[in-house]
C-alpha cells in the first residue's frame, strides 16, 4: 500500500466532486442537490411551510375526518393565521402568480375564523397552481424577510 499515491487519489476525486457541483450551481441546475431531498436540508419554503404553517393545524386534521372542524374544533387558530398571511410576500413572481395573494390571504382569513374547509382549500389551491413551478424554478430561493 503507498499511502501518498491513495492520498492524492483521494483529493483528486475530491476534488472532481467540488468542481462538478460548482458547475451544476453556476448552470442554475441541480437544485435537488443543495435540499430537499432525503439527507439534505429542506429547502426555504419547505421549511416555512413545516414549521410555520402545517405546525400550526389543529391536530384532528392529520386524521383525515371531514367532520370535524364543528364548534368544538373551532379555531381561531392564530399561529396558522399569522403564518399563511406571511406566505403571501413569499410570492417568487407577483406580477405573473396572480393567484398566490388571494390564496394565502383567504387561507389567513379562514384560519381566523376557524373554518377548516376554507383554509383545506386554501392549501389546496396554491399546492394544485403553483406548488409544481415554485419546486421546479424557485426550489432554492430565499425567503424575503
Ligand atoms: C400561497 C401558496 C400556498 C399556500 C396558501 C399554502 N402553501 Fe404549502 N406550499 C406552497 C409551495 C409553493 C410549496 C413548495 C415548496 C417547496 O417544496 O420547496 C409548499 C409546500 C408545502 C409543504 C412541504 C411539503 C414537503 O415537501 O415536505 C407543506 C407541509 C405545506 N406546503 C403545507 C401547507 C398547508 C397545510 C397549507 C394550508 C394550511 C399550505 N401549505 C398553504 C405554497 C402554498
């Protein structure tokens, strides 16, 4: 065994791996790599919406019982509330999703006053128009602050 010779190997492969990843960040591409996926961070509104929103839904939602959300259940749910309305700054292209406002704002609104159908649709509604383009052109943009 001669310990330089595998050494060297080594860093040369290290550093192989390095530039290939420099390369897929400076194309734009890639964005899988950097989060998101099983061993990565979550990406910037992934986590948002983890922790700030879905956190934030009664418990009973996870049950999938629709008849739930009766007076008993009732909200408001302020958390949710607050972090929905937040979403709406979150908006990667304002002048083109014309959607996303009123999607989040009906979500914060429902949320106050503790409908839950109107804030699953909510959820629904953004998921099912720009959950798909966000994740494929915005995956790794930075939230506003
Ligand atoms: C105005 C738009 C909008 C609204 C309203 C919205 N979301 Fe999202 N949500 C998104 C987008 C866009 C993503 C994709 C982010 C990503 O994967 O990088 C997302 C992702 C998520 C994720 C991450 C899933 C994962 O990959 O782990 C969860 C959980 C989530 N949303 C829950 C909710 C819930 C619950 C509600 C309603 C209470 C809600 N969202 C309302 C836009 C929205």
């Amino acid at each position: 065994m001669n310990g330089r010779t595998n050494r060297s190997t080594w860093r040369a492969a290290l550093a192989a791996v390095a530039a290939t990843a420099l390369i897929a960040t400076a194309a734009g591409g890639a964005s899988e790599s950097v989060c998101g996926t099983p061993g990565k961070r979550p990406c910037p509104l992934q986590h948002y919406m983890r922790t700030e929103v879905a956190a934030h839904l009664p418990v009973w939602w996870f049950d999938g019982d629709r008849s739930r959300g009766g007076k008993a259940d009732k909200g408001p749910w302020k958390q949710l509330a607050d972090g929905l309305a937040k979403v709406e700054a979150m908006n990667p292209q304002p002048g083109e999703w014309k959607h996303w406002a009123s999607f989040s704002r009906k979500g914060a609104k429902a949320a106050r006053e503790g409908d839950a159908g109107g804030v699953r649709s909510a959820c629904r509604g953004c998921h099912k128009v720009y959950r798909r383009g966000y994740r494929r052109d915005y995956r790794t943009r930075k939230l506003p602050q």
